[in-house]
C-alpha cells in the first residue's frame, strides 16, 4: 500500500497492455504532444546509429519528455539499431525512466503513518480537487502527475507534499493551493 507508483513496472505493463486504438486513454492526449517535439527528435538524431549512446538518449528524451511513450522507444530502437527488447529492458529497469505519463510537475502526497495523524487524507483530497485527478494519474494537460508514497523522512512537518523534488510541510489545503499555483 505504501509505494511510490513510478517504482514498479507492473503499472507499466498494465498501461501498455490496456493501450490499444480501440481502446482510447489518456495516452492519446499525451503522446501527439511527445512526437510533434522537435527537440525530441533532435535528440535521436544526435545519436542515430550509436547503440551505445542508449541510456544517454533515453535520459534526455525523460528529461525533454517526463516519460517514455512506446513510439518513442521503438523510434530510438530504429534509429540507434538497437532491438526494441533491448530498450524496453534498459527502460523499465532504471527508476528514473518512466513508461506511464507523467506531467511536468510531480508532486507526492506522504501517506506516512505521522503524516497521516497529521491531516494527510484531508490533504490528498484537497490536492486531488485542486489538480482534478486521484493519485498515480495526470491531468489532460500534462500539467501535473499524482502520486503519494510512504515516509519522505521529515515528519515533523506533516502533513507534507512534495513537487519537483522541493517538500512543502505542514499543509493546509489553503497553503497547498498557493504552492500548486507555483507551478505552470
Ligand atoms: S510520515 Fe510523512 S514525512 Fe514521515
């Protein structure tokens, strides 16, 4: 129950098993935006034909992208001459690499047992409403990703959320809503 959800590939597996053309999902409003990018494609290119540059090429299209569509991974394993197998292998081992979409933003709710005394549902809930999707989802916008997870190791200052790496603690929903507006 206590997880982050980028942190196993099951989720991966799910989402790339139920994406299907009949099956329209959030993905579809997502991706168009992933293979339009130029500088996504100026990426590939800087390294087509270099297998070894793999890793190098799938971090920055993580960086460009926030995540890692699979016509973006079968692109890199046309133009790199690397078998698709092997791509999908070297990004769902890391967990900087994710396969689900995420938004430009990420912000984590703790649902830590101290967190939890401290507010923590009310919290989640609040921010849920405030960016319109329930954990381990993203927005249409790509705006924001969701997820909540175990202790982030400051409980004193529960309730806490982070976004982008920089943690906001001892959240009210008021207080959640003026940090969220932060972030575009
Ligand atoms: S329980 Fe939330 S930071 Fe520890």
């Amino acid at each position: 129950m206590c997880r982050f959800d980028e942190s196993t590939n099951r989720v991966a597996a799910a989402y790339y098993a139920k994406d299907d053309p009949g099956n329209p999902s959030l993905a579809d409003t997502v991706r168009p935006a992933a293979l339009e990018n130029d500088k996504i494609e100026s990426i590939i290119a800087k390294y087509e034909g270099k297998p070894g540059a793999l890793i190098h090429v799938l971090m920055e299209v993580q960086s460009e992208n926030h995540w890692l569509p699979k016509e973006i991974l079968s692109a890199i394993s046309d133009r790199l001459n690397v078998p698709l197998s092997r791509v999908m292998q070297v990004a769902s081992f890391y967990k900087t690499f994710s396969l689900t979409p995420k938004g430009r933003h990420r912000i984590h709710v703790c649902n830590g047992t101290s967190c939890h005394l401290r507010g923590a549902g009310e919290l989640l809930n609040s921010v849920q409403e405030l960016v319109g999707v329930k954990a381990g989802e993203v927005d249409a916008d790509a705006r924001f990703s969701l997820e909540t997870g175990c202790c982030l190791g400051s409980c004193t200052l529960g309730p806490e959320m982070i976004v982008d790496g920089e943690h906001h603690g001892r959240l009210s929903s008021d207080r959640a809503e003026e940090v969220l507006k932060n972030y575009a």
